[in-house]
C-alpha cells in the first residue's frame, strides 16, 4: 500500500516541478518581450511547441520560419502552395496526389 503512495506523491512532485518551470519560462518570456518593446525593437515570433524564437529563412523565393531549437519549419497562409506549385513529381505531389 506505500508503493501507491510513493508513486502518488511523485507524480504530484513532478507537476509541482513541471507548473514551476512553466511559469519561470513565462515570466522570462514576459520580461524578454517587455525588453524588447523598450528597446522599440519587434518581437521575435515564437515556435509555436515553445522552444524558442522563429528566424527567417529564404527557400527559393519564399521566406519560412524556422525554429533552430526543434528544427521546426513553419509556413504562412499562402507559403505550402508557393513552394510546391514549382515541384513537380517529388514526395509531396505524390502525398497530395497532384
């Protein structure tokens, strides 16, 4: 019976230790926008998982975000269609079917 107990009680160690880093990473987030609008620079967009800011980068000649944390590749409204009306019978026109 004191092994559910123990595994109960680490289990809530480990959300009081996962909320904590939660919130210390919103307040530097908060602090680091804050700077930013003092500073009268633009706000660095954010990987949407939260690991980091966004940089731009230029792929033919369409620009993306990339997160360099996650390697994530993010694209605007627009973006996909731009980039795969010049492929022609690569991995996504037979995944699309076009």
């Amino acid at each position: 019976m004191s092994d559910s107990f123990d595994t109960r009680r680490k289990g809530l160690e480990e959300e009081y230790v996962r909320r904590q880093d939660r919130e210390a990473l919103d307040k530097l987030r908060l602090k680091m926008a804050e700077e930013a609008a003092v500073a009268g620079q633009p706000e660095a967009r954010q990987c949407p998982l939260g690991h980091g800011a966004l940089s731009e980068v230029r792929h033919d000649e369409v620009v993306i975000d990339r997160c360099h944390t996650c390697g994530g590749v993010w694209l605007d409204a627009g973006e996909m269609e731009l980039l795969t009306e010049r492929e022609q019978g690569g991995w996504f026109s037979r995944f699309t079917g076009k």
